[in-house]
C-alpha cells in the first residue's frame, strides 16, 4: 500500500465517522458550545476580513452566523451528511455560501484562491494535520491571513501525559485527537504565527497567522548575503 492509498483510506474513515455523528453532533457539544465554544467563535470571527473568506471543515455551519456581513464565502467539509445540515443553516442564517464537499489535505483549489481561511476544531482529526495546513496555506494569497480555534494538548507534562494515554480512546470514539500541538503545526506548514491566545486552561487556543510572504525570503537573503534586498527598498 502506497503512502497516498494510506491517505486516502484516513481520509474515507474521517468522512464516515463524521456521517454518522451528523445527526446528533449538535446536541452532544451543546453544553460546551454555550459555555465556552460559542463565545470563542465570536471572538475569532471578529477579525476575520476579506472578499473572499474560506472556511474549512464547516462541520453542521456553527459558524455561518458568525460571518462577516458582506463577505463572499465558500465552506468545506468531507462529510456530506454535516456538509447538508450546513447548507441548511446557512440558507437560514446567511445566503451567500457555497457549500463544497472536499478533503482539506486535497483541496481543490487553485494557489492563492482567497483572501482568508477559517477553521474552529478541524486540525484535530485531519488525519495528517500538517499537510492540511499546507494546503490551507497554498490556497491562501500570500497577504492573506488564517484564523484557527483548536484544542490541544495541555502544557502541563502530568495533564498533557494523561491525555496522551487517554488519546486512542478519544480517536476511537469521535474521531477527535486531544493531545496535538496545532501551534507548531501551523509552523511547519510555513504559515507565520502572528498571535496566539490561550483560553481554557491552556487547553484551546485562538491562532492567528499569515502566509510567510516572499519579503520575508528576501530578508533571509540579505542576512546571508550581506547584499540589501530587505522589503521596501
């Protein structure tokens, strides 16, 4: 079996799981949506700008309320049982969204599509989270900016060691990975961190990043070369 075959029998499995939630995921995080999550999406979604915004991994379109007024917006998940129960909402709650069933480590669009990507809760059960911000960095132009609400793993070794041994359960269950560090994920797939808020113990974290524009290469340039290649000259 071929590392691609591997690829595409995780991402089969995620569609699946997801399927089969779609009818009750609502109810089963409502107590921790009108706790927590619901003021949190709020706070990400106010500064969200752009023409053309991408959401990632809509899920059953908590978030289309959220939108900005006036904005164009095309949301992705690969389930088509949460990606239907988002077209409803969003036909209710705002209009103006194109719906498109599509696996975020495959996404199929062309570079540098949109002005912003959105995603709250996604990066945990990507089966390869770092090629899914990659490809949420290709699609994105390089002045653009990516916006994230993740749990992850705790900082503390004792809490953050108990959820790794609790992780396989949690998999096996929802789909969900508790113990991934999605911040140094952002980083690696070359999406510059421009701030991070930690909420909830440490335990969520409000991401906000951009793509590493290629100033950025010329600076690294002149560092090396010694010859003066700095943005804005």
């Amino acid at each position: 079996m071929t590392a691609s075959d591997s690829k595409s029998k995780e991402g089969l499995a995620t569609q699946r799981r997801y399927d089969r939630q779609a009818a009750f995921y609502d109810l089963i995080d409502l107590p921790v949506e009108l706790a927590v999550f619901k003021r949190l999406r709020r706070r990400l979604w106010s500064d969200v700008r752009g023409a053309l915004v991408l959401e990632i991994g809509v899920g059953t379109g908590k978030n289309v309320r959220h939108y900005p007024e006036g904005t164009r917006a095309l949301a992705v998940d690969i389930s088509p049982r949460m990606l239907r129960r988002a077209a409803r909402r969003a036909r209710r709650l705002h209009g103006n969204v194109d719906m498109v069933l599509a696996d975020i480590q495959h996404l199929p669009f062309r570079d540098g599509a949109f002005d912003t990507a959105v995603g709250t809760f996604v990066f945990c059960s990507v089966p390869d989270p770092v090629s899914g911000l990659k490809e949420v960095r290709r699609v994105i132009q390089d002045a653009g900016r990516v916006h994230l609400l993740e749990h992850v793993r705790a900082g503390n070794p004792v809490i953050g060691s108990l959820m790794d041994l609790a992780n396989p359960i949690s998999v096996r269950l929802s789909g969900a990975n508790i113990n991934r560090d999605t911040v140094s994920n952002v980083a690696k797939a070359d999406i510059a961190l421009d701030s991070v808020e930690s909420h909830g113990l440490g335990l969520l974290k409000l991401i906000r990043g951009s793509p590493r524009l290629a100033c950025q290469a010329r600076e690294t340039a002149t560092a090396v070369t010694g010859i003066d290649a700095k943005c804005g000259t």
